[in-house]
C-alpha cells in the first residue's frame, strides 16, 4: 500500500478490526518513510451474480431493478426508504449464497417472501405483476393464502405454550 502523502510503498500496521459488520477489515498503516497514518479497508471482492432471464438471456444482476419494482409496490404504503435497502440488501445476500447464476424466478420468490412479511398490500402489488395475473380470481387466490398464513400465525400465538400450562394429577 502506497502513503497517501509521500508515496513511500513500505508501511507497518498499527492496529486491526473488523468493519461493517465482518464484512470488511479497517487497517490503521504508518507510513515508515513520513510517520503520517492513514486508514485502509479489506473487503473480500465480491462475486459477480448473473440474472438468467426466462427467454435464457443473462445480464447482470442489477440491485437498482429490484428496488424500482419494490418502489412501486409499495407506492402510498407506510414502508420506509431505510425498509426497501434492507429489504434489496437481504434479497441480494440471499442470491449471492444461491450462486453465481440465479434465475429472474428465484430474484421475484425472495422479494415476494420478504414483502409477504413487510406489507401485504405490497405483496399483492408486487405478485400481480411478477406472477402475470390476469383475472380477479388470480387475485382472490393469491389474497386467500395471505389470509390462511395470517390466520395459522394468529392462531399459533393464541395457544398457550406447554410450559406455562397448568398441571392436571392423574
């Protein structure tokens, strides 16, 4: 690593730490010619992630088309900008693990499976375009499964836990 200021290619590390959450290593450098100290940070470089379109195309994955159509989903909803980057940042996490080639598919399964859990309406937005609906009935169906997972969860939440229960002799 050069010195910012005088050019000199030798210096020695001073001190070592983790950054951004463990995704980067923040090293404080003193220059052995000038004395100065700067800061450098490590990152592991990240590998490229193809998007294999349906007609087999491929192009890179582009996080910027995934927070449009986010954006759009939620248009008058009560999410937050912060929301959407966390939401784009856990969908683009998810597909990194998947692989260097992920399908349009396994792109729209995991913005659906994160807005599902953000906003409802949302998620219905964002499923009518991805999933091509083409009727009302599309929609009824897809609003049924949202309300039998409300319900499942609801009900899950209303059973006492075995632990707590009272005891009954036998």
């Amino acid at each position: 690593m050069r010195c910012p200021w005088c050019g000199h290619p030798d210096d020695r590390v001073v001190d070592s730490r983790a950054a951004e959450g463990g995704a980067a290593i923040r090293r404080r450098r003193e220059c052995l010619r000038c004395g100065r100290r700067f800061t450098t940070f490590e990152r592991a470089e990240q590998i490229s992630l193809i998007v294999v379109k349906r007609d087999g195309s491929k192009e890179p994955f582009d996080r910027q088309k995934v927070a449009a159509g986010v954006a759009k989903a939620i248009k008058n909803r009560p999410v937050s900008d912060e929301q959407v980057e966390q939401l784009v940042e856990r969908v683009e996490e998810k597909l990194r693990r998947k692989g260097p080639l992920v399908t349009t598919q396994e792109v729209g399964i995991e913005v659906l499976s994160l807005l599902r859990r953000l906003d409802d309406v949302a998620y219905l937005r964002f499923a009518s375009v991805y999933k091509d609906f083409q009727e009302l009935t599309d929609f009824e169906r897809e609003l049924g499964i949202l309300l039998q997972k409300r319900e499942a969860a609801a009900a899950a939440q209303r059973r006492p836990s075995r632990s707590t229960g009272a005891r009954t002799n036998r």
